[in-house]
C-alpha cells in the first residue's frame, strides 16, 4: 500500500481551507452569542435566562439508578471527568462525587453537574440508525444535568461542558460561566476514527494510551491500530534468487507467551506489546469512549509471516502468502485464536489489501472463510481495505465493512454501497468537494459529484484518517507523530461528527482557528506537548555546576526550546555515558547522538577531551540543531536518512523534546555547568 511520505502532512494553505471549510453563508448570531465555538460543533443550543457559575467549589453528582450502569460505567466516566474537570479549571475545588436519584433540592450554594440517563432517549445518526452517542444537557442558574440513552453519550457531554470552559478561560475569563438553556448533539456518523501505522514503526503503549485520550476530547471514537506490515523496497522483496526479503524489517506488534506456538511470529520482543500492556492501554482508550480497532493485514503485506514461515511464502512475491498452502489458512486462524481474547471492540481488521489480482478467488474465499471463522471464534465482525478482485464467480460477503483507501483503482464506494456493503471512508479529506465545498465522510471525489453520496447514505458508516509511516522507525519520533496528527484530529473530528453543509452550527474556518488552539492546549488526561511550567520568566531551570549529575524532577520539555550547557567529558573515557536523558530522548556523549523511540540520531560532532565546550541545543517541532562554542553562523542540525521505498534516500530534519530529567547519567564521568534550560528557540 504507497501512502505516502509520513512527513509531509497537508499544511492548511488557502485552497485546503477552502476544500475544508466553505460552508453556506448561514448568520449564526444567536448560537455563538451564547455558547462559544468548540471542536466538534454542538448542534443545539436554545439559550433562557441567567446563568450557571463554576464558583470555587462544584459538586458532581450521579443518578444513583444509573450509576453502575455500562462498562465503563456512568460513575466511571463521571470520576474521569471529575479528573478531567478539575485539570481544566484548576481555580476551581471539586467536591467527592455524590450519588442521588434526583437534583437535590437544597444544594446549599454549590453549583452542581448532574449525570443521569433516560434510556428511552431516542438519537439518530444522519442515516437515521439509532445512535447511544448522542446528549441532551440542560443549564439553570443552579445546576448543569447532561443526560443520554447511555454512559458514552453522557461521557461526549462532559466534553462539550470542558471545551466550553477552556475556551472561555482562554479568552481572559476570570471564571467560567455558561448561559442557561438547553442543548441536544449527536453524531452524524457512528464511526469517527483516526488509523496508526503500528506495523512500520514502533508506538509504546502509553504513548497509544495517551493518543486516545487526546482524540476522545474532540469525540472520536476509535483508534485502528495496523498492527503488522513491512518497509516496502522492491530490491529486498522480488527477484529470482532474491534473499534481501529475510533481512527487510517486517514487525507484529502483539507479543504471545513464552512457549506458544506462534512465538517466533515475533522477532522484535522489544518491540511488541506483551498481553498486560496492552489490555491497560485498550482500558485507558475505552475509559475515554475510544474503541481500538487491531488489524493484522493479510493475505498481503505478510511478510513478517513469511519471515517466520517461508514455507507459506507466494512464489515470486514474499509479503504475499500462498493461500493454496495447505498450512496457510489453519496458521493465519492461530494468529487470531492467540489475540482474539485480547480485543475487546466487536470489530477487528484482516487488512486484505493489495494481493494478487490474477488470484482473485482465492483471495475473496480467504476473506469470506475469516470472516466467518472469527465470528464463529468470538462473536466479531470483520473489516477489510477496499480491494478490487476481478472476480466474475464470486464475492466479498456484505456482512464484511469495506474500508475505503484508493478511489477508483481499488474500490468505488457508491457502487459497493449500492451492492449493499457498508463503507468507511478514508481518503480525501483534505482534497475538498465539488464546487468547493467542504469535506465530510460521504464525499470519495473531489471533482465529480456522481461518485459521492448524501450524508444519510444508509450504508454509509463514517470515516477514518490515517497516518502511515512507510519510512519506518527511524523517520519520526513519537512524539513528531502526535504534532502531524493534533490539529488534523481536530479538523476531523469537526467533519466527522457535523459533517458539511448539514447543521447550520458547524464551525467555521475562522471559529476552528479561534477555538483550537484553546481546546489543543486544554485536551486534559495526558501532555503530549511536554508542557512545563517555567520557574521564572521563561526559564524552567538553571544549575551554575559545574556537577557530575543531577535529577532535576522535570522528565521531559516539548519545543520550541533552548538548552544551554557547558561540557567537559571524563579525559579516561570521553565517548562515555548519557550525557541529559528524560522520558522521551537521551543525549548520548558520543558524537553528540540523540536518542528517540530507541533510534539513533548522531549529530556526528566529537567533544574534545580536557576543556569545557558550550552547547545550546535549539528545538522547534520541525528541527533541532546545535550551536558549539557560540558560533551561530554554523549551525548543526541532527538529521535523519530514510530510504523511500527503495528509490532513493533522503535526509530529514528531526524534532526531538528536551531530555531533562537527568543532567549526567549512565557511564558519564565528566562535568557539566552553565546549565539554562528555557522556552523557546
């Protein structure tokens, strides 16, 4: 699958904020003088008379009926976002979470937040299927009650009353106020989700944990996680004679037991997830209304099977398996036998894309027998890319969802649709509509209106972004993946929830801007900007020394940054040791090499033994370069090679957060003094 350059996210210039944004030339002048623009879109709001207050003490309170009610329950989605809550209005105290049948009468002055449910509330998606996803949430001067058909839907809820305080406060608002009234939302898709290429590059699952937790504010609701594949470089996989194949970095991602049959379908141990760590990351994601979604592709992109398995290998084509092998089917069926019982969400993902086409058959009774198999085993569903196998004999079950990737050479959507399939849609998102209209997940072309269909296609699911990395781990560091997707998220979710050209509340280009950079730096539950709280001025830190190491209690600074230092390295051993380390890179002495997602980066300069050298690392989320001994005019940036899909190689610049947790670590010997990290580049 060719997806393109995983550095090169779309930049939000004019005509992609056209293809994104147009929306008709509506007055919103009621909605937005009362309630204030958010990501996604309320989508009514009718404002009364006063309004409610968060003082310095708030009360939450749970419908005692409905209190253990779902897993997560309404008390567990309550308690996150009591969590949630007090880290978005930190003036204000939150007293422990009560639990009644009713609003109390007397609530003796605290503003109060009500969470119940009616479970004969009644929400519809924009194809008219019912939806628990929707809320209704009514303001007095004396409470905020947001109630749903179930917790989910109170959950989203939560999260339109947080985004209205984290704008409000960043626009100077001393406290936070909401106007009376009522509201009720909904989604207009069921399936609003963001695809990580896990196969190609290594995600741990904390920083997954914390992906989720971030998109859950915006209300997307699931993460598909493509979970095996393999760098693609023609040299290394076809060709008579041809070994390359075996040494091609190829990864599966879930880690099975010590002594299971299947354990040498793994051979990156270090880069797997054990069965523990990534049932506490499904917990976190599901905790926040986000569903994972794993994938295993095949009966293509199989590599790292046949690595482990040659014999399963396609003549001619080793990341294709030979579905006519007697063991293959049976081996692919114990893969999922393995990981079914870890996965949690009602659908999982076979991938199925990009095989054979003169095997069609073949391929189409593979996913029909898996489809059927995995029911049989678990009670789930299947997805699978949208694929065109010219077959004349037989077809794809329409129990199975397509997802769509490449139109027209591998599926149209309005046609499988028309068959009776489901779709997903994930692809153009930022290629606009027809006309100049905005995106939004019944649009597959942006150029012939023919091939897209209306937002209540009844077949019509939602729609996915993804983010690949077809240059591996060495690319991009974690946290580089979270700066391309934050804003896309956001603009995603707006389209995947209003949709364009429905509501008349959708936001604006012009409101997206106001609002996102509030609600990005608001997003509760996880900092994924490294966001740190300066000592004075914009100075987070700064040792005279000179001291051989030091633990300064702050574990890692998002960019943009300026770390200053004076090194002197141990004269026994100069190449020795970890010079500054945190929870998201190291800096090794040797040739100054920067360390991230467990990659190298040499910055290929060698600190001279016996005198001290100054240093200033400057960081942006684009690059970080070095300044040695004051001289700005030479600036070295720390880079990396990566190989496009075996064509050519080409050198990138790479944003790394500030290691500043430990000043002198492991093995380093020498001195450091001058010390001065600030914000700021």
């Amino acid at each position: 699958m060719s997806h393109g350059h995983q550095k090169e996210i779309p930049s939000f210039d004019a005509a992609s904020a056209t293809g994104l944004w147009f929306l008709s030339t509506c007055t919103l002048t009621v909605w937005a003088s009362v309630l204030e623009p958010q990501v996604p879109s309320v989508a009514y709001f009718a404002p009364s008379h006063g309004v409610f207050e968060l003082s310095p003490l708030v009360q939450i309170i749970v419908d005692s009926k409905f209190a253990g009610q779902g897993n997560p329950s309404l008390l567990d989605f309550a308690k996150t976002f009591q969590e949630d809550l007090q880290q978005v209005v930190p003036s204000t105290g939150i007293a422990p979470i009560s639990i009644s049948r009713v609003v109390p009468a007397f609530t003796f002055g605290l503003p109060t937040i009500y969470l119940s449910l009616k479970p004969d509330a009644e929400y519809k998606l924009y194809n008219g299927q019912s939806t628990n996803e929707g809320y209704n949430f009514e303001i007095t001067p004396t409470s905020y009650t947001i109630t749903s058909s179930a917790p989910v839907g109170v959950w989203w809820g939560t999260r339109t009353l947080l985004q209205q305080a984290a704008v409000k406060l960043h626009s100077g608002a001393k406290t936070v106020v909401f106007p009376a009234g009522s509201g009720s939302d909904s989604p207009g898709w069921e399936v609003r989700g963001f695809m990580l290429d896990a196969g190609r590059h290594w995600f741990d699952t904390s920083f997954l944990g914390d992906l989720c937790i971030y998109a859950s504010f915006f209300k997307l609701n699931e993460l598909h996680l493509h979970a095996s594949d393999n760098l693609w470089n023609p040299a290394f996989l076809y060709g008579d004679g041809n070994e390359g194949w075996r040494n091609l970095y190829a990864a599966f991602r879930f880690q099975p037991p010590v002594a299971s049959a299947i354990e040498g379908l793994v051979p990156r141990k270090n880069e797997s997830w054990t069965r523990e760590s990534f049932l506490e990351m499904q917990k976190t994601c599901a905790s926040h209304g986000v569903a994972i979604i794993p994938e295993v592709d095949t009966p293509g992109h199989s590599l790292v099977i046949n690595q482990w398995k040659p014999e399963l290998m396609e003549n001619g084509a080793p990341d294709h398996l030979n579905l006519s092998h007697p063991d293959t089917v049976p081996t692919i069926k114990s893969i999922w036998d393995e990981f079914l019982p870890w996965f949690s969400a009602s659908e999982v993902s076979i991938g199925a894309d990009e095989y054979d086409s003169a095997l069609a058959n073949d391929y189409i009774s593979f996913v029909n027998e898996m489809s059927s198999y995995i029911r049989s085993k678990s009670g789930k569903t299947i997805r699978i890319w949208g694929t065109n196998e010219p077959s004349t004999t037989m077809s794809v079950s329409t129990n199975i969802t397509i997802q769509h990737w490449n139109f027209p050479g591998d599926d149209i959507p309005v046609r499988l649709m028309s068959e009776g399939y489901r779709e997903l849609d994930q692809d153009l998102l930022w290629a606009g509509a027809p006309g100049g209209q905005g995106w939004a997940p019944n649009i597959f072309s942006p150029t012939d209106a023919s091939n897209n269909t209306r937002a209540d296609a009844p077949n019509l699911r939602g729609a996915i972004f993804a983010l690949w990395n077809d240059w591996g781990n060495n690319a991009t560091t974690e946290l580089e993946i979270y700066y391309q997707l934050a804003r896309s998220a956001a603009v995603f979710a707006e389209k995947a929830w209003a949709g364009s050209g429905v509501r008349a509340t959708e936001l604006t280009r012009a409101q997206f801007d106001t609002a996102y950079p509030a609600l990005n730096a608001a997003a509760p539950g996880q900092n994924l900007n490294r966001v740190v709280r300066p000592t004075r001025g914009d100075v987070v830190y700064e040792y005279t020394g000179p001291l051989r190491s030091l633990d300064t209690g702050v574990p890692s600074v998002g960019p943009p940054y300026t770390f200053a230092f004076s090194v002197m390295p141990d004269g026994r051993a100069p190449d020795a040791g970890v010079l500054l380390a945190g929870m998201d890179s190291r800096l090794h002495v040797a040739n100054l090499t920067f360390e991230a997602t467990g990659q190298m980066y040499t910055l290929g300069y060698v600190l001279p033994a016996g005198r001290f050298t100054d240093i200033a690392i400057h960081a942006t989320r684009e690059y970080t370069y070095a300044v040695i001994d004051g001289d700005e005019a030479h600036p070295r940036y720390w880079t990396t090679l990566m190989d496009i899909w075996g064509d050519y190689m080409a050198l990138g610049n790479m944003s790394f957060a500030a290691p500043s947790q430990h000043i002198g670590a492991e093995g380093f010997g020498g001195f450091v003094k001058s010390v001065r990290l600030a914000l700021g580049a």
